[in-house]
C-alpha cells in the first residue's frame, strides 16, 4: 500500500513540475499589441509620443539635463538642425520633426534600446514569431529608411503598417539595433 501512495504522490509532484514549467514559457513570449500602441504614436517605453508638441520636448529634456549636471550625472541632450527636419536626442530616445509641420509635434520616433518590450539585440525571427497576426513588409536598410544609423551594414527592415503610422525594426547582422515609430502625414519618406 505504502508503494502505490508513493507512485500516486510521485505522479502527482511530476504533473505539477510540467505544469508549472509550461506557464513558465507561455509568460515569457511578447504580448505587445502593435497596432494599438501605433494607434496612439507611441513606445511603451517612452515618455513622449507622435504629435506631442515640440517646444514641450525640448524644456523637459533640457531641464533633465540640467538636473542631471547638478548632480554631477551624465545625460545625453542634443538638438541637431538639418536643412528639412530636426533631430532632438536623449541618448535612450530620438525624436524628429519636419521644420515645415513643428505645429504637428514630433513625427518620428527612434530607440536604440528596448522598445515594445523588445530589447536591442533580438533577432529578426523572434519579432516575427512575437507577432505572428502581423504581415510586415521587408526591406534592405539603406541611407533612406534607416537615415538615423550611420553604417548599418547588411541591414534588414522590418515595416508595420497601420493607416497613417509605421513601425519599423532596423537589424544589423540580424540582430535588432533600432525601433522607429512615424507618423505618415507628418513625415516625408
């Protein structure tokens, strides 16, 4: 008697590892909803979005590095005028603005970190099989659609497309370096 409670107890223990393990995998894959966050013009991980106004932009990112001088740390702040658009640069975040629209707000958004719960370094695979409802259209980079990484040598573009707003992942060697959201009436391509 004492044998079969022991196999019972056993097989009851080893059904509980499986199932514990399998929850373990299904909580690890990425959930993002892309069309909902494109929907909104924004990255998760960001704290400003598509259409935030400009002049905003600028006083809470130069008031961050401000602060962050006071304190003696190091914080990425940079504007960067070119002839048709300006770059706005944090370091984590850079935004862009077409010089004719600055009224629409920021209309391209770039990170060079995580975004959409997807950290640098992600392969090409695994964002497409986080995102298996989504059809991408899939491109070389070249200096037009990754205009804001210099050098990205045999690179790869991932496009989403939901009505007026893009997600892009750039990849070099396969391997995610970039995230960028824009908005298709504020952004020329």
């Amino acid at each position: 008697m004492k044998k079969f409670f022991s196999i019972v107890l056993s097989a009851v223990m080893l059904l509980s590892f499986a199932a514990c393990k399998n929850n373990d995998n299904s909580s690890k894959s990425n959930t993002v909803d892309l069309e909902y966050y494109a929907g909104l013009g924004q990255l998760p991980e960001c704290n400003y979005k598509l259409g935030d106004g400009i002049e905003t932009l600028k006083s809470e990112l130069s008031a961050a590095n401000d602060q962050a001088g006071e304190n003696g740390e190091d914080y990425v702040y940079s504007v960067t005028e070119g002839e048709k658009t300006v770059r706005i640069d944090n370091g984590s975040f850079a935004y862009y603005y077409d010089k004719e629209k600055e009224s629409n707000g920021i209309s391209y958004i770039i990170s060079l970190d995580t975004a959409y719960g997807f950290e640098s370094g992600t392969s090409i695979l695994e964002i497409k099989e986080a995102l298996p409802e989504l059809e991408p259209t899939e491109e070389d980079a070249n200096s037009d659609n990754v205009f804001f990484i210099y050098g990205v040598s045999n690179g790869t573009v991932l496009k989403y497309n939901f009505e007026n707003r893009v997600v892009m992942f750039v990849f070099a060697d396969n391997m995610l370096c970039a995230t960028a959201l824009y908005d298709t009436d504020n952004w020329n391509e």
